[in-house]
C-alpha cells in the first residue's frame, strides 16, 4: 500500500468528491509494464519479450515487462515506457521533414517516439538540461537505430537564442511535482509537499516562456506533465493562453476505449481548487475540456496531463537569422579512408538530405536541416559513422544499430548461441567464408555492432561497457 502524503489526501478528496475512492484505491493496484516497437528496425518482431495486449492508443505500444538483456532491448526493437506516457508522443505526432523539439527529453521515452513517426527524415532536436541525464538520453537515441537527432544540453533560455521561430513542433514534458508516478516512485511521494506543485509551476512558465519563442508561426506546442496538479495542468494552460493569446488550443481526440478524459475547465481557477469558491465557469476555461487527463483508476497506466496548442500563422517573423551548420571538412588522409570504407562496407547507404562533417575526431552525418551549433554542448550530430583513429577509419557502434543487413556488404546472422558470446565481449569463429574486413553482426534480423573478420574469426567490437554475461 502506497502511503500517501496527508494534504495529498485531503486536496483530492476536495476535488474528485465521489471519485476520490477509486482514485485512491488505484495506488495499490499492480504498475503496468510497457514498452513501444521501434518501426526503424528492419526486423520488428520480438521473440524474447512477453506481449500482454495492446496499449489503446497508437500502432507500437505493448503491455508487457522488458528485460535489458534481451535481444529485443539491446538492438533497440523495444523500447520500456509506461504506458500513460506513450499517449504523448501520439499527440505531438510529428510528420516526416519537419523540425521537431523534445525540450527535456530525458531519458529518451518520447524522443523515441517521435523518431517512429519522422522516419529518419527531418530533424529531431532532444535537449536534456542535465548533462548526466543527456548521456543516458544519446545512449538510447543510438540504441534506437534513429539517424536524424540532435542531443544537446542547454538551458531553454540558452537554446532560444540560437532557434528564435525555428521549429515546426515543440514538446514540452514538463518537470513537475511528479503525483502521477507515485504508485512507481517512493522518491517523488516523499519529496512531496502541499506547495511543491505551486514551485514547479513556477519552473514550468519560465521554460514556456523560452519554449514559444522557438516556435515558427503556424506551429505547435505540446505540454504534458505526470501530474494531477491543477496548478501544473489547467492553471498552467490557462495562464499560458491568457500571456500569449496568439496560441488557440487544440481538441485533442479521446477515442472512448482508451478511457481517456477531458480537462477539468473548474481547476483552472485557483481559489475554486483551494477550496475557497464554487463560481461558476468563464467561457474561456470551458475551453479546457479540449485537453487530456489519464488517470490510474479509469485505465491501465499512471497519471498524465496533456495539452496541444497552435501558433498563429500571423505573427511577426523573428528578424534574427538561423545561420546553417558550416560542416568542419575531411582532409585528404581521412577523405580517403572514408571513402574505403563506404566502398567496401557500404551498400547503397542513403547520404541525401544529409552532411558529413568532423566532429572532434569522429565523423558524423548529420540532418541537412542542422542549424550553426558553433559552442554549443552536442552530444551527438545526426548520426555517427566512425572514429579516425592514426592512419585507420573504425566504425562507429550507432552506425550498427541504425544500418539494415542489406545496406552493408557482409554480415554475420549469429546463433543464440554465438549471440551469447557475443555480448560477453568474444572472439567468434566461423567456417563461414567471408572477406576480410568489417561485418554487421546480426541477431534476430537487425544490427548489434560490429565485427572484424580475418582467418576464420570474427573479431568483436561491441563496446565495452555494453558487454555482458546471459545467465
């Protein structure tokens, strides 16, 4: 039984009236485990994770409990997300082309997601304000195979300054006092407190504030929190279209078998959700009910707050420019070393609407839309091909897991059993004739990293960090 704080208890026995019951019976059911199919993979089967049934909303999402040693979850055809948050990424539901922004994107649920649905075209920009949480998010941006993505870590205010006007859709899952995962998460009751909500609503209007100015005319911002707070939910949509009135919210569609529900228009007045008035509704908050709630105790998921607003087409044009990336050019040495490599490991690898450039020492290929990043903190361009290491190009492991068999010139489909020792980090042997020279080692049809042949074995260049034993 989840102990929950006592003025948690009595704020929502104030709001839900009758509703309160089954909203608190909800905290000791079971979490729902849940995960989404990556449609980037070229083999999107999944022999190794358990499929409960289908999320209701969406094309990808399963219930069901995913093992990080599987083969499913470490060549990225699976990927863990609770299933309340998978309806976030089907609202924003971004085109092929467009440029996309995942504001605080971390660990990488949602920028995921959203890859699914641009296809690797566009550009997909994932920002994470903590550089240690950054790191996380580019691992499972690589893990996912996804070539169009940006990862930064920069203040909203500092990314603001660089992309006045540029992207065509902005998410915005918000920092919040986090009520909606208390059923999974001990930490977020106990740094509970009555005004905790009230503080992150403060946080959440300055990163607003950043957040619009990067929005082109005619584009869209979607909020989300995993919070019941109406300071955080309502009042924060209602404050956001009185401050910027060019923003019209957007109906957001409640197919009736998800269970999902409307925003509550009453809690945008905060004297009524403190308990201090029972006026009646302005015709503006009736506007309100155009948002989503997701609530444990009427679906099977935790709680989530979503909301879709559009810019208008007729605001005035940043005069501010967005200078294009001025790509750091290959010498002759490693121009020749790329272009082996391309020539005898490659096949028909689609460089369009992309570009080479240096980063450091690793070459990457990254988005043709890419903006100047001069300092900026990026943890990844795009996506990356390889290292140059002395006088010799090694490819890189994101490279792996983003290409298909049929793009590279040899690969080496393993046994379980080789899978094994694979991620252990050995050697394989083969009397499989291959050329010498780099192989794409395959498991259940799709990338895994990278393997050297020579003499009858395959040299392994899985990172190291990513070994480890199958018990």
């Amino acid at each position: 039984m989840v102990n929950l704080p006592e003025d948690f208890i009595n704020k929502y026995n104030r709001l839900l009236g009758e509703e309160a019951d089954n909203f608190f019976k909800s905290f000791s059911k079971p979490v729902q485990k849940a995960y989404r199919i990556n449609p980037l993979k070229d083999n999107t089967s999944v022999l190794d994770v358990p499929d409960q049934g289908q999320v209701p909303y969406g094309q990808w999402g399963h219930f069901g409990q995913v093992s990080g040693h599987t083969v499913a979850h470490v060549t990225g055809v699976v990927y863990s997300q609770e299933p309340s948050a998978q309806f976030v990424g089907e609202v924003v539901h971004p085109q092929p082309g467009e440029r996309v922004l995942d504001l605080s994107a971390a660990p990488g649920g949602k920028t995921t997601h959203l890859a699914s649905f641009m296809q690797q075209k566009g550009l997909l920009w994932s920002n994470e304000i903590f550089m240690n949480r950054a790191k996380v998010l580019s691992e499972n941006v690589e893990r996912f195979g996804i070539q169009n993505t940006i990862v930064t870590s920069h203040t909203p205010a500092e990314l603001s300054a660089k992309l006045p006007q540029y992207f065509d859709k902005i998410l915005l899952d918000a920092p919040c006092s986090g009520e909606g995962m208390f059923r999974k998460n001990e930490t977020a009751i106990q740094q509970w407190h009555k005004d905790f909500p009230q503080e992150l609503a403060d946080l959440q209007r300055s990163i607003l504030h950043e957040a619009v100015k990067m929005l082109r005319p005619g584009g869209q911002i979607i909020y989300s929190t995993c919070t019941f707070a109406p300071e955080e939910d309502e009042q924060m949509i209602a404050w956001l279209t009185s401050a910027y009135p060019t923003l019209t919210l957007n109906t957001i569609e409640k197919p009736a078998h998800a269970h999902l529900s409307d925003g509550r228009p009453e809690w945008a007045d905060k004297q009524y959700t403190d308990g201090l008035t029972t006026e009646s509704l302005t015709k503006d908050s009736t506007d309100l009910k155009k948002t989503a709630r997701l609530w444990p105790h009427l679906l099977n998921g935790e709680g989530h707050f979503v909301a879709k607003l559009s810019q208008s087409k007729d605001i005035t044009l940043s005069e501010a420019v967005v200078a294009p990336l001025n790509p750091k050019k290959l010498d002759r040495q490693q121009q020749q070393l790329v272009t082996s490599f391309f020539d005898d490991a490659l096949v028909d690898f689609d460089l369009n609407q992309r570009v080479l450039t240096l980063f450091g020492e690793r070459l990457y290929l990254a988005p043709k839309e890419t903006p100047d990043i001069s300092g900026m903190k990026i943890l990844r361009l795009g996506l990356e091909i390889g290292t140059f290491k002395k006088k010799r190009f090694e490819p890189a492991h994101a490279l792996a897991l983003a290409l298909h068999p049929e793009h590279v010139a040899q690969y080496f489909d393993m046994t379980p059993t080789q899978w094994v020792d694979f991620v252990h980090g050995d050697v394989i042997r083969t009397p499989t004739k291959l050329q010498k020279g780099w192989v794409l080692m395959i498991a259940n049809g799709n990338g895994v990293g990278w393997g050297r042949y020579v003499e009858g074995q395959i040299k392994n260049f899985l990172p190291k960090g990513l070994r480890f034993s199958v018990k």
